[in-house]
C-alpha cells in the first residue's frame, strides 16, 4: 500500500470509526505494547484466589457448606434439579440413532470433540487445550494473554472452540436423559484439566473476554444440570465457583476494549458479567458486576438493534449469536425476578421477527449473509447448526408466549429454557410474506414454495462486514438455489485469507474485477457505500412482485458506473434478475455477472448456457447472458486454485459448489438471468425479453 493509499485510509478509519475510537484504540495499542494489562492484572497461581478472598459471607468459604448453599439456598436457574425426571421423558423424544447428545457424550469420553457444531476431530481426553487440533499448530501457555497475538498462530478460533466448553451442554443434556453419572464426570474432569492447564491470565484462553464469557455460560449450564450427581462433590463445586469469579475479573480488565468494538462483543461480556453478579451474589464484586452488566446489556440492545430488527453485524449468524445472549438474559432475569425494561424487549422481539421473516419454512435455513465463525452460544438439540428454527422458537416464545413453529426436536431448546409446558404452546404465526428492513438493507420476496433475499443497505451504521452490495440469495423447496458463499475462515493461508467476503465471489456484478469496497483489514472496508433500494411492488394478486436498487461504490475508483438490480417473481414461470450497467463508462469497462449455484447444477446437454438443478423434487433452470453484444460464459465447480466454486455453511470447512460467470464489455450492459421451472423458455431482443411456460406467458419491456 503506497502512501496516498494509507493516507486515504486513515480518513476513512477517522470518518466513519470517528475520532474517540480512533484514540481509544491508539491508546488500547500503547498498552498492550508497554505491558500495562500484564502488570495490573499479573499471572498468578489459583492459590492466590482463595474462596475467603471472594466471598463476603464467611460461612461459605468451606467446600461442604458452599455445595449445600448452591443446592438449597443459591437463586434458581433455568430449571429445578427435581425435574430431571419428567423432562427425561420429554427430551429422548427429540433424540435419533444418530444424533442424540448421549451418542455424541460416548464420542467425548473417546476423545472425540465436534468443533464449530459440524467437525467431528480426535482430540484425545482431556484435549491439548493450546494445540489447534485441525492443523497441530501449538500457541503458548506460557505468556500473558496480552503478549499473544491474535493472528500470529493461525486460525486463534480452532484452539479457543474446546475452550468455550460447548460439550457442557451436551453432557448436561445426555445426564438428564438418562441419569449416568459418567457424563457428570466427565464434564468435571475436562473443567480440572482446563482449570490445571490454564492458570488465571495465562494463555491464549484468558486473551478475549467474549470467549471467557461463553465459557462462564457453559459451566453455569453444567453446575446447574449436574448438581445432584454424585460426581458434583463439594471440592470441585468450590473450585468452580473460584474459576467463575477470577472469569468475571478476567471480563472486567478488558471491557473497555469489548465495547469499542460496537458488535456482538460487548453484549456477550456484559452478559458474563450479569450473570456472574445475580447467579453468584455472595461474591464481593457481584453487585457491581450485576449493575454494569445489566447497564450494558440495555444500552447495546438499543444501539445495536435497528428498528426493523436487523443488527449491526450485518450477518446472520451474529444475529443469533446476540439472540441467544439476550435469550439467556431475558429469561434469567425473568426467573429471578430482575426483568429488564419494556423498551429492550420490544427490540428483542424485532430481531427475532426479523430472523423469522428471512428464515426458509422448509429447512429452518436462512441465507448464509455476513461473516459466519461457527458461533452457536446455546446448543441445547439436535438440529443442525444451519437450523434456525430453535433460536426462533425460544425467542418469539419469550416474547409471545406462543410458538411460530408445530412440535419438532427445536422445541428441546424450549425446554431447558421454559420448561415442559412451553412445548404445549399454541402455534399461532401465519404464513410469511415479503418483507422490507430498510434500515438494515434486507428485502425478502416470497412466491409460492420459492423466495428471494436481497442485500441493499442505504446507509451502513456500523462497519459493513461482506461487499456484497445488490447480493440475491434464492431459495426453492428448502433448497438454498442462489447461495452466500460464506466465511471459511477468518485467518487462513491464501487464497483462502478471507476471500469469500469479496464482491467476486457473491451474487452480484463486479467492474474490472474491482470489489465494491476498498479492504482496509480483516475487517475493515472502505468507503461505506450505500445502495439506493426500492420499496418492494405487487400486483394486487401477487403474481408479479418486482424490487429494484442500485449502488454507485465504483465511483470511488473514478469509474462512474450505476449499477442497478430489478429483481422480478412471475407467478408460475419463475425469478428474472436483471442487471443494468451505465453511466459514464469506457468502451473497454469488463463486467462481470457471477452466481453461485448448488455442487448438483448441471450445464442442459441442448443448451450450453443453460444450468438444471435438483429443489426438493422441483427440476429449477438457471439460463442467463446479455440484451446485447457479447458475453463470455464460464461455469467452475471446486477450482482447486481458488476460491471460486466453493461454498462454506459451516466454520473451516468447504464444500463445492457451481459458479456460473457471464463477461461483458461495453459502454452500456444489462445482464439477465432467469431462475425458474425447467420448462420455462426463454426468447431475448434488444429491448426485451419473454418466458414462456405452458399456458403462461411474461414479456418484459426492458427500458
């Protein structure tokens, strides 16, 4: 990067990070340079921390009197150790062959973890908690978590998966299936060997208070559903409640730095905080632990949630992963009688409305949009980590009282939460229809068995995470037809260094190869442009729904070029998506039209620009090309030198996929593309194009 770029990059971080975060951070850096974290919060031994020292009744500070105040006399939890009985019987319902958490807690004892709720890895028992088990690579144990750097070891995620203890919740889960107190004891040797290996402030498991913050989640979890087991004895409960108090300090050092991040960061360490202070008041910081966290969670509620329910992250998965966290909060401060305020709730039930209306009926899938890190903060079933039918359940159950879906394995996570009766619920959500979040830049079309997601915002609020700018998801029976590529990973070898986050690889035009943004980092693109997105129209019979946008983020690179999107649903034919390029251009300006299909697309053997593809026994064609001139089509399956053709649904792992590119040059371009039933056929001219499918027929003056 040469000096006028860095110099226009430094603006931008100025302009759009604004000046406070700019010299917190600058800050932030100076003091992780000149050891100031390491001297204020020194590496210690757990001797240091005794239970005297962190709590204010002296009565609890002996092992046998402490497991006795948590089973008679410590605030409730979620649910009563009394129900494990009746919920047993409940729950193995939901269980299959294959997949039911007592399956997957034999794996663990065997040494055998899943990581990122999809990779199954030998990882022995108890695991290397510093070693990346995907690719070996080992990061200290002996350094101060601020002295390690976060990209300097590979993939930093692949060693703090095992150590955000997510198989808690899967041993809790098989012991109240069936009352073995194996499970009870392996989930307290993993936390020994954990609490042996990782002394407080040592190692790369200290370094991010939002991964202390899931761990805190995780062995509440576990406390609470093994507390009657006999292998909960009063030594191990003491040695756990020192562990979540030096956590909630842990949290506490580098708070600051959470909330400057303005994401999913802070909401999930101000909830770690919460829940230390009101589940564990006879700690001495509780109180105060319990008021900053509660303060926070309320504040980033209301900051971070637009008003159409969309969230800041821009992605889907974040949007769950901060569903999950204020799930976790609302309900606990039900139970304990500390509600939080109407105003955080109302925007709670926003954001679980918006994932509900982006959400396929089918699968319970939503688009794979924005960064994807394989965050699933409450594993609490057997669905897939790609369901979101869960999370959607229990939220819109905290908000409503009812359930938008019929009974099914994601009403487990219902349970644990709200227990038996909540399953019981009367299901009263219609059927979805289109939707406009015009704050977050999200419209969704629906037809039929068929519907359409469009990526448009206006005006980005917070950091845009993907440039994706006009991107279409399109999905068919269940089936995801027109895909997001995904994240893979967010420190890789190239070309994999955060590739998939480019405009090349999404549904979209690109001009000379040229992403819509400017990558300034990781995670940091510049300028944030805008789109300019219309309000979705209909016919009054729903027939033909058209929505159109447009972006201009090729102006910064001089190049003047408008790129408008119409994206049209005819009723019995099918989707055409139209993309018209114009504006100042050169006679030599390369555009290139890319779509992402499914690994099973197949060129049609009497038409070699023409795509099939198999949705839930519906035969779909993907056909497109120019109104005029040339076009140059390409189609790629897995290219083994890049990124192209590839697809990630879960975190460090790839699958193939279809990619179809259409080049064109010329001073004014417009791409089609019809995605529809196999029979359809298409006819183009100059200035438009027709469809045809039995009895039904569609022209389109293209002006």
């Amino acid at each position: 990067m040469n000096w006028a770029d860095q110099s226009r990059t430094a603006w931008y971080v100025v302009r759009y990070m604004g000046p406070r975060w700019v010299a917190f951070r600058a800050w932030h850096t100076l003091k992780l340079k000149f050891g100031w974290f390491e001297r204020r919060w020194p590496i210690r031994p757990w001797t240091d921390y005794p239970l005297e020292r962190l709590v204010a009744d002296p009565t609890l500070t002996k092992p046998e009197q402490y497991l006795s105040y948590r089973r008679n006399t410590a605030p409730f939890f979620f649910f009563r150790p009394e129900d494990q009985k009746e919920f047993a019987a409940a729950l193995t319902k939901f269980d299959r062959p294959e997949r039911n958490p007592i399956v997957e807690s034999e794996r663990i004892s065997k040494g055998e973890f899943c990581l990122f709720s999809h990779a199954r890895v030998e990882c022995g028992f108890p695991p290397d908690w510093h070693c990346n088990p995907l690719t070996g690579q080992r990061v200290s144990a002996e350094a101060h978590w601020s002295r390690i750097g976060h990209f300097a070891h590979g993939d930093i995620k692949c060693v703090w998966e095992l150590g955000r203890f997510g198989f808690a919740y899967t041993l809790v889960r098989a012991y109240w299936r069936d009352g073995n107190d194996k499970w009870a004891e392996l989930f307290w040797r993993l936390v020994e060997d954990w609490r042996d290996r990782n002394p407080p402030n040592q190692g790369p498991h200290w370094m991010c208070g939002q991964e202390t913050a899931f761990r805190v989640m995780a062995w509440c979890f576990g406390l609470h559903g093994l507390l009657q087991s006999r292998a909960t004895t009063p030594e191990r409960v003491a040695v756990l409640a020192q562990m979540l108090a030096v956590s909630g300090e842990r949290i506490v050092a580098n708070f600051d730095y959470a909330l400057s991040q303005s994401n999913n960061h802070g909401i999930s360490e101000a909830l770690g905080l919460w829940t230390i202070g009101v589940l564990f008041p006879e700690f001495r910081a509780s109180a105060e632990w319990e008021r900053l966290g509660r303060y926070w969670l309320e504040r980033l509620g209301r900051e971070l949630i637009y008003s159409d329910g969309g969230f800041c992250q821009h992605s889907a998965n974040y949007h769950r992963l901060m569903l999950h966290d204020y799930l976790w909060a609302l309900r606990l401060g039900d139970v304990l009688a500390r509600p939080f305020s109407a105003e955080l709730k109302e925007k709670f039930e926003r954001a679980a409305d918006f994932l509900w209306h982006v959400q396929d009926a089918v699968s319970g899938g939503v688009p794979c949009y924005g960064p994807n890190d394989g965050s699933l903060v409450l594993p609490l079933d057997n669905c897939d980590y790609q369901d979101y039918r869960p999370v959607v359940q229990a939220a819109l159950y905290q908000c409503t009282g009812q359930r938008a879906f019929e009974a099914g394995p994601w009403d487990e996570a219902l349970i644990w939460l709200f227990g038996l009766k909540s399953a019981e619920a009367q299901v009263a959500r219609c059927e979805r229809g289109d939707f406009s979040a015009a704050e977050s830049g999200v419209y969704t079309l629906r037809g039929g068995d068929t519907f359409a997601v469009v990526r448009c915002p206006k005006r980005f609020r917070h950091r845009p995470a993907h440039a994706d700018l006009l991107h279409v998801d399109l999905w068919w029976n269940g089936v995801n037809v027109a895909l997001d590529p995904g994240s893979f990973s967010y420190n890789a070898p190239p070309p994999w260094d955060g590739a998939l986050a480019e405009t090349r690889f999404h549904n979209t035009v690109t001009v000379d190869g040229e992403d819509q943004m400017q990558r300034a980092s990781r995670f940091l693109w510049f300028p944030w442009i805008g789109g300019q997105p219309d309000q979705i129209r209909r016919t009054a019979t729903g027939n033909l729904k058209v929505w159109t946008g447009s972006h201009r983020g090729y102006y910064r690179l001089g190049k003047r070029v408008i790129h408008r999107r119409a994206v049209v649903w005819l009723a019995g034919i099918g989707w055409v998506i139209l993309d018209d390029l114009r504006g100042l251009v050169s006679a030599g300006q390369r555009f290139t039209l890319h779509w992402l299909l499914p690994e099973c697309a197949e060129k049609d053997q009497d038409n070699t620009q023409r795509v099939k593809v198999e949705a839930g026994g519906a035969k779909i064609a993907f056909e497109s090309g120019v109104l005029r001139g040339d076009a140059r089509w390409s189609m790629v399956r897995a290219d083994p030198q890049s990124p192209r053709g590839w697809r990630s649904e879960y975190y460090r792992d790839r699958e193939p996929a279809t990619s179809v590119q259409i080049e064109a040059c010329g001073v004014e371009v417009m791409f089609w593309s019809y995605i529809g039933f196999a029979g359809g056929k298409v006819s183009v001219q100059s200035d438009a194009m027709s469809i045809e499918r039995g009895d039904v027929r569609a022209e389109l003056r293209l002006e």
